[in-house]
C-alpha cells in the first residue's frame, strides 16, 4: 500500500512540476515585459558632483572635454562645461578607469573600465573600448578580463598604436593584468610586461617626441575583507626604448625597500626628466631622475604629500615647465621647484583628488577630478572654479519612508547623507533645495 502512494505521489508532482516551471517562466516573461514598460527620472541631489576617476580635453580648446566617473560612465561637454551630455550609458560596464583622446585625431576615444583605485567598495570593468565618433558609437574591443584599467597611453601621431595599463583583479589572482599593445586599432592585443598573476600596471607614461619609449609602474596588490596588501619585492618601475619589445628595471638611486604604488610622469618638454611619486618602507616620496630613470634621487620625504600611498600615488608635470608638478591624492599639492618643496592648492574644493589634466597649449588652463566632482582652474592651480553639473553621485544605500508621496534617503561616497522627496508639486520637478542633508562624510 506504501509502494501505491509513493507511485502516485510521484506521479502528481511530475505532471505538476512542469506547470510550475511553466508558471514561473511566464511570471519571469510578464515582468520583464512590465519592467521594460517602465523609465527613469532623475530626481536630485543636483548640489554635488560624484568620484571623477579620469579627464582628458582636446588642447587648445577648452569648450571640449570629456569626464568620467568611478561608477557614472562618461560625460562630455562641447560648451566649457555649463552643460554635460552622457554618452557611454548603453555600454556593458559603467565603471571607467582609463579615458584618453588620441593626440592625432580628437574624435577617437580610447575608454579603460573597471576603477583603477582598488577600494573596497569599487566599480567592475569589461576591457577596452573605443570611439572613432567623439564618443557617439562605440566598440568593444576586448581585454574584459583586465577587470580593471588604470591608464591608456596613445601614439602622438598613430592613433591606432596604444598601450594599456592593466591593474587586473583586485580580489585575486589572474593573468589578465600588466601593459597590452596594439598596433592595428585594437583588433589584436599583445602583453608586452607581465611579472606575475597578483602584479597589474600602476601607472605608464608614453614620451611625446618619442613615443617608442615608455615607463611602467607594476604593483603587487591584494585586497581581502578585512585587510589590503601591497607593495613587494616585484613592484618595481620599468622602462622601454623600443615600444615594448624589452623591458629593464630602473630603480637604482631608489631605497632597497618594498615600494608602494608607483605613479610615473615625464617631463614632455625635457623628456630626459622623470618623476616618482610613490613610498617607500622607511621613508620617501617624491623622486626625481634626469637622465630618464637610469639614477633617482629622493626630492621629498613629506607623507603628506602622497597621502595613503596605496591608494593615489599619481603625478602630473607641467607639460612646458619641466620643475612645475602636481601630486594628486588626499589633498592637491603643487610644487614650483622640482618637487622639493610643496604648497597644497585647491583647498576650498573637494578632496581625494584622482584625475588631472594640463593643456598643453595652455599650462594655465587646468582640469582636475575629485570625490567631490569636477573642478578647474585658469590660473595654473591658483584658483579654482567648482562645477557640479554632473550626475555622479555615488549611492552606496537607499531607503525610502510611508509618507505620501514618500521621501527617499541615501548615503553616498563621501558626500554626506540626504533625504529628498519622490514627487513635487512645482512644475519644474524636484528642485535641489527640495533635497536636505541629514549628516556628512
């Protein structure tokens, strides 16, 4: 009698099971259908901008620049600014490392995703892509494995010659990671510097005049729940002569210690002088070589300077005064005399600074990105202007209450934490006013 039932019990579900699988597929079909249904509105808050992670503009013409964010995508401006038009939201990773503009032709656009500044909360990437259009179409060009891309560098005179600077997985080990070339537009890619699975490419500089030659910050990292690890005996800082076919180590000068990450800038208009903003075990920040990285010596030991190593570590050097930098971390620093004394700039603004461009036609004329938006100067770093007319801000939570129309609440990378309303009666929409912070940091 035992055996009967089981017989019929099995019997019911299998013809059972196929009508809920069926009921399930069609539940699964008429949501989507509703959910493609539905749009989007942007509601606020519109009084703060959001993490930029790159800026690159066309020289010689300050109405065109192109911004990206840790999480946003890419927006570009052709107005100088007063208004942003996004042109990267249709694409399958919206986290952007890396965006460079071709110094021969200002409509290619060669875009790196994933963030290049591993925290603990950060954004994914899916390779290389790049625009021929000025950003109106794009194509994927592979290297999705990378997951994360700190830096493209570009041929001056080929735009279909590019390197790219591979930080690879942040929570571990892959081979997908150091500098990539290619020479057919991103059709084929060859690794040119590869030391091991857990060390990616920090930061490259390409020379100008001479593009062939090229400097490459590798950096071990690891980032684990409840720690981060970095530095080690294979972060080191490299350089080639012939576009990537050798590589030598050049650290001689540098302390025989374990070295943070490397962030490497060139002198363009002294090519011969190369720049190190890293630090080292024991002391060491700022480091000066003046026959392109055969000898180093420190030119600053100030922390401050370079504030969490692990994290920023980058350098930007006037492209016509070759003792005029720039430190981009924590704070924005400049010095005016090779790095050895520094004076921190750009204090009314936003810290955690993570991007910065110069012109090159025009030193006086600078864009900087920070946690706190976008910002820029016409004075060489003296003053600056702040700009937050772009939607980047970073939501790492929300919550919304019972009231009618209800309020919705929400914490955002280091812009505080703010209550604004669903609905508006103005006939302009939910208004920045509207929006009220409720606590910072």
């Amino acid at each position: 009698m035992k055996t009967k039932k089981m017989t019929l019990l099995t019997l019911v579900l299998s013809l059972l099971v196929p009508e809920i699988n069926n009921l399930n597929a069609q539940t699964n079909t008429s949501m989507s259908e509703m959910l493609k249904s539905f749009s989007w509105r942007a509601i606020g808050p519109a009084n703060m901008g959001g993490r930029v992670t790159d800026i690159d503009g066309v020289p010689g013409d300050p109405s065109t620049f192109y911004v990206s964010g840790a999480d946003g995508g890419i927006f570009k401006t052709t107005n100088g600014g007063v208004s942003f038009n996004p042109i990267f939201e249709n694409q399958r990773a919206y986290s952007i490392g890396a965006l460079t503009i071709a110094p021969s032709d200002k409509n290619i656009l060669w875009v790196g995703t994933g963030e290049g500044d591993p925290r603990n909360s950060v954004g994914y990437g899916w390779g290389v892509y790049k625009s021929i259009d000025g950003g109106m179409s794009w194509k994927h060009l592979g290297l999705k494995n990378t997951e994360r891309i700190k830096r493209i560098v570009v041929d001056p005179k080929d735009p279909n010659i590019a390197c790219v600077c591979a930080l690879g997985k942040e929570w571990g080990p892959n081979k997908e990671r150091g500098v990539f070339k290619t020479i057919d537009g991103g059709k084929t890619w060859e690794k040119i510097l590869y030391i091991d699975e857990n060390t990616g490419c920090a930061d490259i500089a390409m020379e100008t005049n001479n593009p062939r030659i090229m400097y490459a910050g590798m950096w071990t990292f690891r980032r684990k729940p409840w720690r981060f690890d970095d530095g080690g005996k294979n972060t080191a800082l490299y350089r080639t002569m012939d576009g990537g076919q050798t590589w030598k180590k050049i650290m001689n000068g540098l302390p025989k210690k374990d070295m943070a990450r490397p962030g490497v800038h060139i002198a363009q208009s002294e090519p011969n002088i190369i720049y190190l903003m890293t630090e080292f075990e024991g002391g060491g920040t700022a480091f000066k070589s003046e026959d392109r990285g055969e000898n180093w010596k420190m030119v600053n030991d100030d922390p401050n300077i370079n504030f969490r190593p692990f994290y920023y570590s980058d350098v930007r050097v006037d492209p016509n005064q070759p003792n005029v930098l720039f430190s981009i971390s924590g704070r924005l620093s400049r010095s005016k005399d090779s790095g050895n004394t520094w004076e921190q700039i750009a204090k009314t603004v936003h810290g955690d600074h993570q991007a910065l461009w110069i012109d090159p036609t025009n030193s006086k004329y600078i864009l900087n990105g920070s946690d706190g938006g976008f910002q820029r100067s016409f004075d060489g770093g003296d003053s600056w202007e702040i700009i937050n007319n772009i939607e980047l801000s970073q939501f790492y939570q929300m919550e919304i209450d019972n009231k009618k129309p209800y309020n919705i609440y929400g914490g955002l990378q280091d812009n505080g934490t703010w209550v604004g309303p669903s609905n508006s009666l103005y006939e302009a929409g939910i208004l920045k006013r509207h929006w009220k912070g409720l606590a910072y940091g």
